[in-house]
C-alpha cells in the first residue's frame, strides 16, 4: 500500500488536516503557515486526490478504509499515540471517522459530510457533477472565468464560498484542475455513506458550519449522530471551504479545539 502525500510544516504535537472531496493538501494553505507556529502539521492529500494515490485495487474508499490507509501512512511516519485532528467537508468526516477508529486525540470538524439521515442529498452530486462536467467541456473558458474575482466568486459560492475572490486566481485554478483529475471522486463519492456508530467517541469533538455553508445546509447537519458532548459552532460568514474566508479565524479555532 502507497503511503499518502503530505506537506509538513512547523514543530510540536502533530496535527493533521483533511481537504473535502475533490479537493487537495492546498485547501489549507491559508491556515498552515499560521497553524505551524505552534504545531507540527501534517496537510495529507486523501488517497485517490492531490498527489495520492486511490486505495488498491478491489478496497472500496469508504470512511472506514480510507482512515484505516491514513492510520498505517501515521505509523510509517512513527506516529503511534492518536493525534489531533482537523477536517473539512470529506475530510470532517474522515476527522470524526478517525475518532472512531481511536487515532484522533481531538476533532475540529468544518462542515463534516455525512451528518445527513437516509441517502445521500441529490442536490449534492447535482450540484460537483454539473461543475465537474463544464470544466471538462470547457476547461480554458473555465478557468478564465476563475480568474477574474466576480466570477470566481459566483461559480464557487456554493461548492466552495461566496467570499472566493479572496482566494488568489492560481488557487483557483488549481483548485478546478484537481477537481476534474481526481481519479478516485466517482467512487469514493459512492462509497461515502453517512457518520456511523459517532456515539463511542469520548474525545473532545468540535462541529462547525458556517452561516453561509450553502452546500451543507441545516438538512445536512445532523445533530443527533455525534455524541451529546460535541460542541457545534456556526461560524459567522463561511461558507462551505471557509479557509480563505477567514484563515485567522479558522487557524484560531483549529487550536483553540484541539488544545
């Protein structure tokens, strides 16, 4: 089994980062520079995204198998003790999946999928298939669209955030080529069921949506299939990748949670 790539940055207790489907290490890199100061951090692309590669052959990338890869790419690093953890849409569920498992010291989780009862929203694959397919069929239109602020802004208000024209053009960009690359998204997208047997996590668990998360909405945010202590934060205006819309605030959270 391949381990999964990362960037590292900083000293001190570990903490690892979980992008959200589609998405890659660079969701983060924002926060990371301010997160370092004070941690080790360790941005990991999920198996089958980014710089990883998909789980082998025949191992279908649900929650459970795709945090028990991480938890052997943690050994092969020598980290043994659970770690903290931090996730965002995926990879909040990866986060919490993590717990689960015993790996996680602690969880921030930022608009975690799978907090929804029954299947999966159509509204969801609707809404990455119909940005997926038009960069495939346009993708030099696409990504001078993505360039320009207002428009980045418009097409990834829901996907992404309202506020993306802070996100810089190349970052978006890039963003979009990965998105349209990621060998292993159809799968793991059918793969991922909902947030299962969360009660028997006993560590510290933190919940945030933000009030302009406009792909994970209340439907999506439910509350019974976490543990009583989960503390659930709705960050004033995120949105859905809320790391560009105020990397202070987010970084400040992350440690603050995970303390």
């Amino acid at each position: 089994m391949s381990h999964w790539h990362r960037i590292e940055a900083g000293h001190g207790r570990p903490l690892v980062l979980l992008h959200g489907i589609g998405m890659s290490h660079a969701a983060w890199k924002p926060v990371v520079p301010l997160l370092a100061k004070q941690r080790r951090v360790l941005a990991f692309d999920v198996a089958g995204f980014g710089r990883s590669a998909p789980l082998p052959a025949g191992t279908t990338p649900n929650q459970h198998n795709l945090v028990a890869a991480l938890g052997a790419t943690l050994r092969y690093l020598g980290i043994t003790d659970p770690v903290d953890f931090a996730g965002n849409s995926m990879g909040g569920m990866l986060a919490i999946e993590a717990a689960r498992q015993g790996l996680a010291r602690s969880v921030v989780a930022l608009s975690p999928g799978g907090l929804w009862t029954g299947r999966t929203p159509p509204g969801l694959k609707a809404s990455f298939d119909l940005m997926r397919r038009t960069i495939r069929r346009a993708p030099r239109l696409s990504e001078a669209l993505l360039r320009a602020a207002p428009m980045r802004s418009m097409l990834l208000a829901v996907p992404m955030s309202a506020a993306s024209w802070r996100m810089p053009a190349e970052e978006a960009v890039h963003a979009a080529r990965n998105f349209v690359a990621a060998p292993a998204f159809d799968e793991t997208f059918a793969s991922l069921g909902t947030v299962t047997g969360a009660h028997s996590i006993t560590v510290p668990l933190t919940v945030a949506f933000g009030t302009r998360d406009w792909l994970l909405t209340r439907r999506c945010q439910n509350r019974k299939l976490l543990p009583e202590h989960t503390r659930w934060l709705r960050p004033r205006g995120w949105g859905h990748v809320p790391m560009w819309d105020d990397p202070t605030g987010v970084a400040e959270l992350i440690l603050e949670g995970t303390r």
